[in-house]
C-alpha cells in the first residue's frame, strides 16, 4: 500500500477583501476575500509552517523534502536547504527544488511518492504567492497558502494511492517572464477549449488504473488557475453522480496556485470518512490526475490532526487595508522609519548557527538543567563548559514577560513589537512579534514560535523564528 501517511496545510492569517479592491479603484463590489501572506512570510517560511503541521502527525520524519513553488525566494539557490533547516531535519535528508510553474506542485508529490519505501518516507510541500496587477483578476481570486503531504508505504497510510494519469499539452495559457510581477493571460474561451482533451485523457487513464468508474468517485477536487477550464471539468465529473465538487478551499481564500491542489486535497481528508475515494485533477500545461482511497487508519489519524483547514480559514483577520496590502507586496512606496536599513546578512556566521537560525536549536545543561537561548558552551547558571544537550524550541510555547512597540526601528511595516518570551521549562529570550495588533498585546500573552523572514538586504533573505499570540488560527 503506498500513499499518504500524513499531511499539513497552513492558510496565512490576512485576508484582503475584494471589495476593499473595487472600492479603491471605483469598480463594482466584488463578495468574498482573498488569504494574504503577512510581510514577513515567503513561500519559504510558509513551506515551514505546513511541514511542521504535516511532521507533528506523522510517526516518522521524512527521508526526502521536495519543495515546489512558482514564487521562488531565490534562483540559482536552494530553497528547500531553508525548509529542510525550519523543520530540524536531519542532514542526511535531501532537501531539493521543484520550481516554475504551478505544475511543479504535482511534480513533488509524485517526487516524493516515488521515493517512498517500506522504511523511508518522503515529504512533498507546495507553497505559492499569488499577486497580479491592481484590479486584475489574478489579484483578487487568487490566495496566498502552503500544504505539505508526507508520502509512505505499509499500514500507516490514510489515503492509498489506486491510480494516476497525465497528459502533457504545449500552449500559452499564462505565462511571466523571470522578474515580472504578474503573469500573461491568453483568452479563457481558447484555454478552456485546450485543456478539454488532457483532462479527459488523464481522468481516462488514472480511472483505469485504478479499477473504478467516475461514477464511484465520492469527492472531485479540480485544481488550476484556468478558471473556466476549471469549471467545465467540475461540472463533466460531478454530472455522472449529481455530486459538487469536493474543493471548499478555493472558495474561501482564492487560489493558491501551486499549492491549491494539496490544500483543498488537505481539507477533503479533513472530513472525509475511510473507505471513500477521491479524484483529484491538476489543471496545468496539460492534465494530472490522481485517485486516492481512503483507509482505516484515518480514523486514527483524525485524533493527531491539528489545525483543520477550515479552522485556519475561519481564524482569520479580515481587516487588511488594500494600501497595506500593495505595500507589502511592492508596489506601493512606503517612507520608511528613520534608522539606518539593516547590513546583509553574513554567511559564514549564519552557516556556523545554522541550527540555532533555521532550526531554533537551544541547548540545556545537562549538569543543571537550565535552558540556553542562544545556545552556549557555557553555563550562564552553574559555570559547566561544554556540557550542553541541544533542545529544539520551534514548537515550545512561551509567555510575554514585558514587551515595547517600536515606531522608529527598522521594518517593512512599523511598528515592530519587541518582546521577551519566558518559554515553557525554563528560558528567557527577547524576539519580535508578529501577526499581532498592538494595542491587544499584554504581559501573560500566550505566544508560539513562526518561521518568518526578519528582513531582506542586499538581495538576502534574513530568515529566523518569531512569536505570535496562541490561538490565531484556533479561533
């Protein structure tokens, strides 16, 4: 049996009212919102996020990573190195990238489905940013998210892996050259047209491997950025079975490209009971198909899940001014506070802390038992020189111990909230918080830690760990 063992989907808090849109540019109302990733969130720090999701309900850690996204942080570099160090993997995990287009999603999970083996398990994470030019309509529907699927063979799979099917079709749908803000789109009815044929041929051959009839099929989901290809695919599966289509997710947040499948994959199996099948259609440069079933073992795994889709979708902060929003993603000039801009990032002392950067790795004494942040050789309690055990933190929770909001230090959106943490079992550190309101931040304010971007200079991404209150996402 070879499929799914676990999975995790991380929705960013923000979400920006379409109608905010229309009203800016005085066009007509638009109903709904779109998912917006926060200033200091990439499709690196998001890829985190849902891999620890999918990590914390998995009995295994993954032997491979495969990152997919068609909003790279950088070219020429790694980006998977960034989520294999956020997640604490161990070195001897291969971390590699699947970049470009939003097929690139597709590409990891089958990646990773191949590399699968009795012992060994594989973990495929789609993370995307979408934007698009003020007033089109890749700005307004599409959605900022990420998903991870940890892939595996034996009895612990949930979802078990019939069928599959692909057709590979050359046309210009969309397109964007490399430094372009938003994409090129052709005309829908020709797309529409185009992607006809690669569906049906792909749903054909994944059916027959699987041994079933679409009429079997309990929930469709079809993915891609084509809207009406999307739509008349939706409705030729749904109309054997009078049945809707199984994807909640896009409605509610917009499209999340690349990473749109596995999120509205992640809130199927949400709710999906075991023994129930699933289609799911990947619509790019062709057709993908994928057939699941559903296994016994889901039941089990419902009691570790955390952090439904539909909870994050719900736990949400509405309010995003528009102008913020265009800030954020640069295309709207902001004075920025008068301080100096921080230096770049230096690699070698970012490479000696690798663990303690990317992993937050502290130590703990293992003569006195009190907790370094940062790690240290040496006690600051008892004196011990090199007696420390390192003790990852990324998912210990902590208290405000006081705090201060700071309008003049450095920031892509001021004002920064510095606190000091009291982390749980001992250990005291000063970090930023974030996707906080100001004036509701208090000492005793519960807070976890999130993989963030601190700021980037000279084309460098300074990436490290903030805190933010407990139960953002848990309503």
């Amino acid at each position: 049996m070879r499929g799914i063992v676990a999975y995790g989907g991380y929705v960013p808090r923000f979400r920006l009212q379409r109608a905010a849109i229309a009203a800016a540019l005085g066009a007509a109302p638009i109903k709904g919102a779109r998912s917006v990733a926060s200033y200091d969130e990439d499709t690196t720090t998001m890829a985190v996020e849902a891999g620890r999701r999918a990590i914390a309900t998995s009995s295994e850690l993954p032997s491979t990573l495969y990152f997919a996204t068609a909003a790279p942080a950088y070219l020429d570099k790694s980006n998977a190195s960034a989520v294999h160090g956020g997640l604490g993997l161990d070195p001897h995990v291969g971390a590699y990238d699947v970049l470009g287009g939003v097929r690139s999603g597709v590409a990891a999970v089958r990646a990773a489905l191949d590399a699968a083996t009795i012992d060994d398990v594989a973990m495929a994470v789609l993370s995307d940013i979408r934007t698009g030019l003020p007033g089109s309509s890749d700005e307004s529907q599409s959605a900022d998210g990420a998903a991870a699927l940890i892939l595996g063979r034996g009895p612990g799979v949930i979802a078990e892996l019939l069928g599959r099917g692909c057709s590979t079709t050359e046309f210009l749908d969309r397109w964007r050259a490399p430094g372009e803000l938003a994409s090129h789109l052709w005309e829908e009815r020709f797309v529409e047209q185009a992607y006809a044929a690669p569906a049906s041929s792909a749903v054909a051959d994944a059916l027959k491997m699987a041994g079933v009839d679409v009429s079997d099929i309990d929930h469709v989901i079809v993915s891609g950025l084509p809207t009406r290809a999307v739509r008349r695919v939706t409705t030729k599966l749904g109309a054997s079975r009078h049945a809707i289509a199984a994807d909640q997710v896009t409605g509610a947040i917009g499209n999340a490209g690349t990473a749109q499948s596995g999120l509205a994959l992640a809130g199927v199996l949400d709710t999906a009971d075991p023994g129930q099948l699933i289609l799911q259609v990947t619509l790019a440069d062709g057709a993908d198909v994928l057939v699941w079933r559903t296994t016994d073992a889901l039941a089990t795994f419902a009691a570790r899940r955390q952090q439904l889709i539909s909870e994050q979708i719900n736990a949400a902060n509405c309010d995003l001014p528009y102008t913020k929003f265009l800030t954020w993603r640069g295309m709207l000039g902001q004075e920025p506070p008068r301080r100096p801009d921080p230096d770049r990032p230096a690699a070698p002392p970012s490479w000696r802390r690798e663990a303690w950067k990317f992993g937050f790795v502290a130590s703990r004494c293992s003569e006195c038992g009190a907790r370094q942040l940062p790690p240290a050789r040496v006690c600051l309690e008892c004196g011990c020189v090199d007696q420390m055990v390192p003790e990852r933190l990324a998912d210990t929770r902590g208290t405000i111990a006081t705090f201060t909001v700071d309008h003049l230090s450095y920031t892509p959106s001021p004002p920064i909230v510095a606190s000091v943490v009291d982390f749980d079992g001992g250990g005291r550190f000063p970090c930023e918080l974030t996707d906080v309101d100001p004036a509701q931040v208090h000492v005793g304010t519960r807070v976890e830690m999130t993989f963030r971007r601190l700021y980037t200079a000279g084309g460098i991404h300074n990436y490290f760990w903030k805190a933010r209150p407990v139960g953002i996402e848990e309503g």
